[in-house]
C-alpha cells in the first residue's frame, strides 16, 4: 500500500495564500486595467462607432441637395411629396435623411408653421413587428400613451388622428429599414397611413422611406405603391478612394498621433468596397482592429489587426443577420440547413476540422422544406417565387453560395450551398429554434 502523506498545516496555509478575497483584485487583473489606462492608442473611439454624427458627410452633397430640395415645401407649411431613399447598408442613406431634418427642426423654430419630424427603426422588433406597435410608438413620441397590447387597431388609428389633428400641423414619418416593417405584417399599414390624410381637417402627413433593398417598392401592392412611389433618391455605394477620405478623416481625430502602421486605412477600405462600399463596415473595421491592438498592448494597428477585426466581423455579421432577419427568412434558412443536415447524414460525408465539405441542395427541395416549417410554425406559406427572392437576398448577403442550372425543356432551378461556416452552424440553429420558437 502506498504511502499517503497527511496533507499539514503548511500546506494548508499554502492553499489559503491563494486570493480568494472577492474585495481584493487579482493581479493579473489590474496589470490588464493599468494597461489600459496608461497606453490607449484612441484619442476618441467615439467617432468610429455607427451613432456618431460627423459635422460634414463626405461625397453624399448631391444625395443630401436631392432630399432637402424634396422636403424643403415643409417649411413654408405645405405637404412634401413621399419620398423613398435607396442604397446598399453603409451607403450614407440614414445618416443624410437625418442631417436634412435636423436642419429643418433649426430652421423650424424661428418658423410660424408647424413641423414635426418622426424617426422610427422598423429593425427594432418591439417596435415595428405589428402595425399596433408601429402606432403605438408614434402615439409615444408624440407625447401621447396606448397601452402595449389590447385595443383595437382601428381605436389606435384614432387616438393617433387625435393627436396630430388638433391643429394645424405638418408631420413627416420617416421609417428606416421599412423593408423589414412590410415583411413582417404586409404593406397594409403604409396604405392606411398614406390614406389617413384624407381624414385629417388640420394637418397633412408625408412619409419618407429608407431601405436597404433597391427592388422594394416593386413587391408592394399596386394601390400601395401609386401613393408612396412620389420621390425617389437613390445612393450609390462609395467607392475605395471615397472610403479612404472618410476613414481618413475619423482616424485622424480618433487616433493618437502615428499608431496606423502604413496600409491600413487602404486595406480597410478595399475590405468594404467589396462588402458594396459599406462605410459602416470599413469604420467598424477600424474600431475593431484598433480593440484588438490595445487588448494585445500593442503601440501600433498593423495589417494583421485588420485581418483579425474582419474575421470577428464576419462571424458577428452572420448571427445578426440570422437574429434580425424577419421569420419568413428564419424559416427558409431553417430549411435549407436541416437538409442538408440530413442529406450529409444519409450521405455518410466526414468533415475535416478545417477544410468543410458542403453537399448542395436544389431549390425545390428547399421549398417542400419550408413548407413544412410553415406548418409546424402555423405560419403562412410564401409562393415559390417569394422564396426564390429570398434565396437571392441570401445570396447577396453572403448566407448562401448560389448556382443556376439550365435543365433544359424544364427549365432552370439553382444548387444552394451552405456559406455559413461550420463552427457557427450549431449557434445558427440554435437562434433559429429560439426564434421560431421550436
């Protein structure tokens, strides 16, 4: 039998020497904070982050002229025609809208006639998810109160006349992301808000657009679309050079002094311009890599970090897509991941821990998959063709690699592949059950 040593009263204290007390900090632990305080690369961080608003927006002056020309009858009390703002996320669409209304809210308080300008973000899913939350927040912001849940939608168009017809008034709506908005609960409510100004004696109602998605308005119901389709402004996306000058001049007050190693606001901005000359991305890109230098305690942001903050963002970019996307798009991406789940089991395929192998399906197939999720979910059955459109927005988003293939005599059809990486298809799933609530 072996010997068995008593453990002693030294080595008792030993283990008690271990800082076990929650009030006195590890060391580890304030070495990390001292760094911190002591070597911070940023100036200010502040002007990298999406919410800030620079003074000037670089290369939108045309953009920005289009809109202020649309919107500017406001300030003589007349109603603006409907406008729409189109261009791909990053584009400067949100950031322009809201530089010409702050403007206008200036120019409005040494003004006689009334305006008033509402932002809501139809991404936000508390807030426009039902045309009764889209309502109720107006209500909200125009200093009125309904409850969450429980009235009739047509007392809460009520209560919203009430408010914005007790004298004369122009309000303008300008709805972000709308897309998201019509395909969550239909077009009806544009309609319906659009058709309000025939029932209000003292005010008028304009509404303006924002959406990511160029061919909207083509989906929207004819009736729907001859009264919102008035105006339309169209952003192009930015170019690498355009990119650079907008990087360059954030940089330069969010950084201290020499901490950008040489090529890394041109490889910043090449990453975006092939992400559709996203801004947003290129400044997120730049945050990041700036992050991940500092956690590093590094002096400079080299190429490296750029490569590093691109690879986060693009494993970040894809379980915000799976979270925000409405349900129907949840449920045909659902479909398309659990058959190939199935299709690789029954093909016995081996995945190697860095090279994935990825079986392709067929879009009839993911059809009769996403039917079947329809009915699980008791959710409405989207036409084929509907589904065809999303797989193409998936497509565009990196979700899915997709191929036509000609069949001949029967026509066309398109081999899907999976583009999500395989270390994020069990989070994938995992917000999709959530979501869906499966």
């Amino acid at each position: 039998m072996p010997n068995i040593l008593p453990i002693s009263k030294t080595s008792d204290s030993k283990i008690s020497n271990i800082p076990n007390n929650p009030n006195k900090p590890q060391e580890g632990m304030n070495k990390i904070f001292d760094s911190f305080m002591q070597n911070s690369i940023f100036e200010n961080k502040a002007v990298l982050q999406t919410s800030y608003t620079p003074e000037t927006i670089p290369h939108r002056d045309e953009q920005i002229g289009q809109i202020a020309s649309i919107l500017a009858p406001a300030l003589r009390g007349e109603r603006t025609s409907n406008l729409f703002v189109y261009g791909k996320t990053g584009s400067g669409k949100t950031i322009s809208v809201q530089c010409v209304r702050d403007e206008l809210l200036k120019r409005q308080e040494n003004n006689k006639n009334k305006l008033i300008i509402q932002y809501i973000n139809c991404k936000l899913k508390k807030v426009s998810d039902t045309e009764y939350r889209i309502l109720a927040e107006l209500i909200k912001k125009l200093g009125g109160n309904v409850p969450a849940t429980g009235l009739p939608t047509d007392q809460v168009y009520n209560k919203f006349l009430e408010l914005i017809d007790n004298d004369k008034k122009l309000v303008i709506l300008i709805f972000d992301e709308i897309d998201h908005a019509v395909n969550k609960i239909s077009d009806n409510f544009l309609y319906n808000l659009t058709r309000l100004n025939s029932e209000l004696s003292k005010s008028q109602i304009s509404v303006v657009g924002i959406s990511n998605n160029l061919t909207f308005l083509d989906d929207l119901d004819p009736r729907v679309r001859s009264s919102l389709s008035e105006e339309e402004v169209v952003f192009p996306p930015y170019n690498a050079l355009e990119l650079q000058d907008i990087l360059k001049k954030r940089a330069d007050i969010a950084f201290k002094n020499g901490v950008l190693e040489e090529g890394v606001i041109a490889k910043c901005a090449a990453f975006a311009a092939r992400e559709h000359g996203d801004a947003r991305r290129a400044l997120d890109l730049l945050r990041i890599a700036g992050e991940i230098a500092e956690r590093n305690n590094f002096l400079k942001v080299t190429l490296k970090d750029i490569d590093s903050a691109n690879e986060k963002i693009e494993k970040d970019k894809i379980l915000d897509i799976v979270k925000t996307e409405p349900k129907q798009f949840q449920l045909v991406l659902l479909g398309i991941m659990e058959i190939l789940e199935k299709k690789e089991k029954s093909e016995k395929t081996l995945f190697d821990s860095e090279k994935t192998k990825q079986s392709e399906v067929f879009t009839g197939d993911i059809y009769n998959a996403y039917q079947i999720l329809c009915e699980k979910t008791k959710t409405e059955v989207l036409t084929q063709r509907r589904v065809s459109d999303i797989l193409s927005e998936f497509d565009m988003m990196g979700i899915i690699n997709s191929t036509v293939i000609s069949k001949g005599r029967q026509g066309r059809t398109r081999k899907i592949k999976l583009a999500v990486p395989k270390n994020l298809t069990g989070k994938v799933k995992n917000i999709l059950y959530e979501s869906l609530e499966m």
